[in-house]
C-alpha cells in the first residue's frame, strides 16, 4: 500500500493509543496535584480494571455494565488501600523514598494479578460488536470512538471537580499551599487518601475501555503507566489539558513512526520523546512546573 494512502488509517490508530495514552496521564495528574507524588502504579490500575472485569464478566457471569461497575469500585478500594498501606506509612519520607514505595506496589499488584487470575492474556467483547466505520479507505474501529469518548468525560469531571466543588478546591490546595490548607482548617491526607480513589477510578475506567482493543494480562500495566507519565510529562506536569495534548501527540508521533522504522521499535519511540522534552522543553508544551519539593 502506498506510504500516503497508509498515514491517514495510522494517524486513527495514533489518536485511539493517544486517547488511552491521556487517561492513563490524567491518573497521575489527578494524584500529582493533590500530593506533588508520581504514582507508578497506576498503570497497575489500568490492568486491574481490564483484568477484573474480565472476572466478572466470565467467570461469576454478571452482566458487562454491572461486571465494569464492580471493577471499577474494587479498583477504587485498592487506590484507598495503597494510600493507607504504602503512602500514608511514609508520608514524611522524601519523594524519591514515595517513588520507590510505589514501583514495589506495582510489582505486588502484578504478582498478585497473576496468581489470582493467571498468566494468559484476557481480552473483553468490544461495547457494540464487531462495529467498524469505513470513511473512504480509512477504518474506524467502534470501540476506539468509545476510549475517545471515555477520555472527554473523564477530562470534563475532572475539571468540574477542580474547578466548580470545594472537594477539588481542597485538594489542589492541599499541595499548592500546604500550609494555608492547614490554616484553613483542609486535612492533606484526606485529601490525598481521596486524590488516590479518584485516580484509581479513571485507571479502572481506562482498562475497561481498552481490554476490548487489546490484550491485558498481569504484566501490562508497567508499559501503559510508563507511555502515561510520558504523555502527563510531555504536555506539562500538573496539568489535566496537559495530559490530554501529550497522550494525543505521544500516540500520534508513536503509530506515524511504523511508516518509517520496524514496528518492533515502536515503543522505544515513547522514551525517545520523553528525552527530547526533557531536553528541549523540560516544563512540557504547555509549560507547567514540574514536581517540586513541597510536601504535606
């Protein structure tokens, strides 16, 4: 197939990666900004919402709306457990101490990932079947409208709870201004307890979405949470806008570069990107601070 007849069906597939790309960013904003802490489980969470659901759906049997729904809170529960368990234990330890805890969380939650639901890959039924859009040579998958749906609503709450409740209010307060949180009478921890549910909730949500595109299994998680740090890092650290312009540029720039290097190389792309930003750019395109050295 000619190179210009095969970029416009690559560039939908780099927006459909990119839309996943953005959730999984959006996770690790959403905890940045209440905590100034990188969560490198989230992608354990992405993982575990496919994964989980997957359980429901096979092996109790439940319909594919209440199966999603129980992931979703279960996942939640265990974004509140690793707050209590791991965070919250060493929450007057220095960020780099935090960033440890969470790498060793992810390998627990991918360890028991397996033994609990084993090692082969698990994938769900698409929302709508097997719908495919034809427009001219170009294919749209259904379920990819449905991840770049997903990504919109997730972005809109996430604004409407920072922007338009007190809830968000205090929780953004609670890193920018610690100590005029304290005055305010605003508990951190809380706010940081809560902040861990909330991204726990959008990595479920973002696994749902995904496992009908592609395979989930145990170990899944750390590629997927690595390609959204990137995308949070490359549109710029704290931001939500942020993550969304870099999970859509990340994915794009990664599924144009098959036109051009083997596909096996595909993935080194993402960190070459992460380089060059950090070279180029380090606050990301929309110029955000990066993680500083305040803490609760």
């Amino acid at each position: 197939m000619d190179l210009w007849q095969t970029i416009p069906q690559l560039l939908i597939s780099g927006i459909t990666f990119g839309a996943i790309y953005a959730l999984v960013g959006l996770g690790f904003v959403t905890i940045a900004r209440a905590s100034q802490i990188i969560n490198f489980a989230q992608g354990e969470f992405v993982m575990l919402g496919g994964m989980t659901t997957f359980f429901f759906l096979r092996g109790v049997h439940l319909p594919y709306p209440l199966a999603a729904l129980f992931a979703i809170l279960i996942v939640i529960l265990i974004g509140f457990l690793l707050h209590l368990l791991v965070i919250y234990p060493l929450r007057k330890a220095s960020l780099p101490i935090l960033l440890m805890a969470t790498l060793g969380a992810a390998l627990f939650l991918s360890s028991t990932s397996a033994l609990l639901f084993g090692t082969l890959p698990k994938a769900l039924p698409p929302f709508s079947g097997s719908g495919l859009f034809e427009i001219g040579k170009v294919s749209i998958h259904a379920q990819s409208l449905f991840v770049m749906g997903a990504t919109f609503l997730v972005l809109l709450f996430l604004y409407f709870l920072s922007q338009r409740t007190l809830l968000g209010k205090a929780m953004e307060a609670s890193s920018t201004d610690p100590l005029g949180a304290d005055l305010s009478g605003i508990s951190r921890n809380l706010m940081i307890f809560l902040a861990f549910g909330v991204s726990a909730g959008i990595g479920s949500i973002a696994g749902i979405f995904i496992t009908p595109i592609f395979y989930v299994s145990y170990h899944s998680g750390t590629l997927i949470g690595l390609k959204g740090f990137i995308a949070a890092v490359l549109g710029g650290w704290g931001k939500h806008s942020g993550a969304i312009l870099g999970g859509f540029a990340l994915g794009v720039v990664e599924s144009l570069s098959v036109a051009f290097i083997p596909s096996g190389y595909k993935d080194a792309i993402a960190f070459i990107v992460l380089l060059l930003i950090l070279y180029i750019r380090p606050k990301g395109i929309l110029g955000s601070p990066f993680i500083d050295s305040r803490r609760w």
